[in-house]
C-alpha cells in the first residue's frame, strides 16, 4: 500500500527490503549459512540506495544486532565475501587508524555509489570449491576521495581501482 510522504507525495512507497527469486535461487545463496543470510538482511537493511560502498558495519555491530558471537559473525562476514555477495571497499582497523571506524561495505548486488562500477553479481557465478575472495590490500576508491585520511597513502605497488573523478 502506498502513503504520502513528509510532502505529501501519494506515489512514494514505505521502506522495505527485496530479496528477489533468482537471487535467493542461486547456488552460491543455498549454500550460505543462516547466520551469513541473517547478515546480508542486515546489510541490505542498511543500503539506502544512495550508499553502497559506504555500508558501515563492524563485526561487533553484527554481533549485537544479530545476537551471536564475535567469531560466528566474523565468519558470516567471510563467508559472504567468499561467495561474492559483498566486497569490502575500505578495511576498517584499530591498527594505523586514529578513527578505528568499521569496514565499509558494498553488495555485489547493486551499482556502487562511491565508484559508480556496475553491479557484478559475483554471487551467480559461485560454484562449489570457487572462492570469489578479493585480493587483500586492493583499494576500490580514490586516495584522494576520502574525506577522512584511511590509513595513511596508497602504495604504488597497489593498482588504482577508480579513476579519481572529484568523489
């Protein structure tokens, strides 16, 4: 059913979360745990559609908002890396960080806002025995994109993943 929003707008639909059948019917989504599907709802939850790539989650928020331990949840998390349902976009940490913020997230399933890369639904081309893992240390956002500084410069070694368009 459809409401006015704060201007009255009738067209505007309430806020809601859609898993859709070929997504839910894909090998790679049969195969999570309960605990990774409790945690993609809860990522999913917080995409606004104008966030993705800025998803902001800890592991110690994913233990509080789904009532499991630290471990369980950091396995959730790996375990929707693994089969292409998420990419971290910045690694959060305490180490190296004055911030100590958390990672930021981006579903494979939507365009990403911070790079605009299309979606790759790595997810549908899972199979049993294929990790789709991100090489570590790989950076999907410009260093000069960041409003607070992340861990310090970009080491030459590590290829630039977005071209810096003025984020």
């Amino acid at each position: 059913m459809k409401h006015a929003d704060s201007r009255g707008n009738p067209k505007k639909e309430k806020p809601h979360l859609r898993l859709y059948e070929w997504l839910t019917d894909s090998k790679a989504w049969t195969d999570l745990s309960t605990d990774a599907r409790a945690l993609y709802i809860l990522l999913k939850q917080k995409y606004r559609g104008i966030n993705n790539g800025r998803i902001i989650l800890s592991v110690r928020q994913a233990c509080e908002n789904l009532q499991i331990g630290k471990t369980t949840a950091a396995k959730a998390f790996q375990e929707l890396e693994v089969h292409g349902f998420i990419e971290i976009v910045i690694r959060g940490s305490f180490d190296g960080r004055k911030d100590g913020r958390a990672t930021e997230w981006r579903l494979t399933e939507h365009e990403c806002n911070v790079s605009g890369e299309l979606p790759t639904k790595r997810f549908m081309s899972w199979a049993p025995g294929k990790d789709l893992t991100v090489r570590a240390g790989v950076r999907s956002v410009p260093e000069g994109g960041q409003s607070v500084p992340q861990g310090g410069p970009l080491r030459s070694s590590i290829p630039k993943m977005v071209s810096q368009r003025g984020l």
